[in-house]
C-alpha cells in the first residue's frame, strides 16, 4: 500500500520542499540575503557582483543544512569568511550568526503575508502511513519547524520533532551528518534500520545514507533525480503520492 519494504516502521520526513511548499520560498530569501550582501561586498571593494544562483548555489550549500552552516558553505565557496558573530546579532551584522538572522527575518515575512501550502500527494502519504500504524517523525534544519507545521494544519500528524531548535539544544550536527535523523528515531524507540527517511535535499540524503537507515527516499522537485541517486537515495520519486501508486 505504501511503496515500502516490509521492514519499515516508521518514517522520517523532511519538512521544506517534502511536505511544504516552502523551498522556493526559502531560495527566494536566501538569494535576497545573500545578494544584498554581495553587492554591498562588490561595492565596498571595486570588484564584480556574481549573484546567488537560486538552484544551483542553493542546492549545493544551503537546501537542507541548518541556517548558520548555509551561511558558512555558500561564503567558503566564495571565498570569505565571516566573524562567527553570537545568536543576538541583528539582520544588519555582518556575521554568519547577522546573515542568518536576516534571512529568517525574510522568511518570517512571507509565511506571515502568504501563509504555507503543504503537498496534497505528501499529507496524503503521511496520512496513509498512520493509519498503518508506522510511527511519524519530521526533521527539519529549520528553527520555524513547528510554526510552518501548524500553518500548514498538518502538525498533528507527526508523533515527534526534530528542528533546528533541537539541533542548537542538543548539539547535533546538521546535514549531511546524520545526527538529526538519528535523534528521531531515539524519540520514537526504533534503530535506523527500521526507518525510512524522506528528503528532497542532497544533504539530506546523504544523512539518511550516512545513518545507516533502512530506506532512503529522494523526493525529486526540481530535476536533479541523478544527484539524489548519486548522494544515496534507494529510489526518487516526484511525489510521495507516486509510493502510494506503486503500493
């Protein structure tokens, strides 16, 4: 009924662009971000603007890290560095803790203007999946987790959470390690074998491969089935709605 093998109990979702149309909107702030620091950069020092690629810079440095390692990545494979800065920095510091800040402040705005659209094909999956009775868990690299849930109206499918805010109180390291997935199931009592884990990011992927769980599925939105291949997911689909159909 799933599309699952028989030793799956529980499944672990990503949140942004797996179950909430959330991605674009993530790219779309992280490119005003960092474009507004690049050009201000380029300005300052007489040398040429190269904006954020939406897709390709997003997809290899920020989609599915936590916020500050987005920051990190993208500005190491530009070749700066940045003070560390500490969580209380506001939008307007130029740190990696400031440029995270800004970009959540971003995102804030849209969730609150337009609100969250959830996938119909990934809440019915979900939904699907409880009434089999296989445990629920999302993990997610975001510190707005729970709020993009309740906007959405989806939070009472899940049993447990595991989210950026979790990841800065435990100390987890964030995707491509496997640590958030790892805590997931501990919260639900069942070893990474038994588990499927649901990404659409490469990092994350890679994490559910890293973690040794039992099934790894890529959730193919923007046309880079091969790389979720490549980073080690044992099948990629466009939609959870198309395990549904195979099931």
């Amino acid at each position: 009924m799933l599309g699952l093998p028989d030793h799956v109990t529980t499944c672990l979702f990503d949140l942004d662009g797996v179950l909430t149309r959330t991605a674009k909107v993530h790219a779309a702030a992280w490119r005003q971000m960092f474009d507004d620091y690049l050009r201000r950069r380029a300005d300052r020092e007489g040398s040429a603007f190269v904006p954020f690629d939406p897709v390709r810079d997003y997809d290899e440095y920020v989609d599915g890290r936590p916020r500050e390692d987005g920051v990190r990545t993208f500005l190491a494979a530009r070749g700066i560095t940045l003070p560390e800065g500490t969580g209380e920095d506001g939008p307007d510091l130029e740190t990696v803790h400031g440029l995270g800040t800004r970009k959540n402040d971003l995102m804030l705005r849209v969730i609150h203007d337009q609100g969250v659209e959830a996938y119909e094909g990934s809440v019915a999956f979900v939904r699907a999946a409880r009434d089999a009775g296989l445990h629920r868990a999302v993990v997610s690299a975001s510190t707005n987790c729970r709020d993009v849930l309740a906007g959405a109206g989806i939070e009472d499918l899940f049993e447990e959470r595991v989210d950026g805010i979790t990841v800065t109180e435990q100390g987890l390291r964030g995707k491509p390690a496997p640590d958030s997935y790892l805590a997931a199931a501990r919260l639900l009592g069942v070893p990474p074998g038994e588990a499927a884990v649901f990404e659409d990011a490469l990092a994350g992927v890679a994490a559910g491969r890293a973690g040794g769980f039992g099934f790894v599925v890529g959730v193919d939105r923007t046309g880079q089935a091969a790389e979720l291949r490549e980073h080690g997911a044992d099948v990629v689909v466009t939609d959870l709605s198309d395990l549904l159909d195979r099931g």
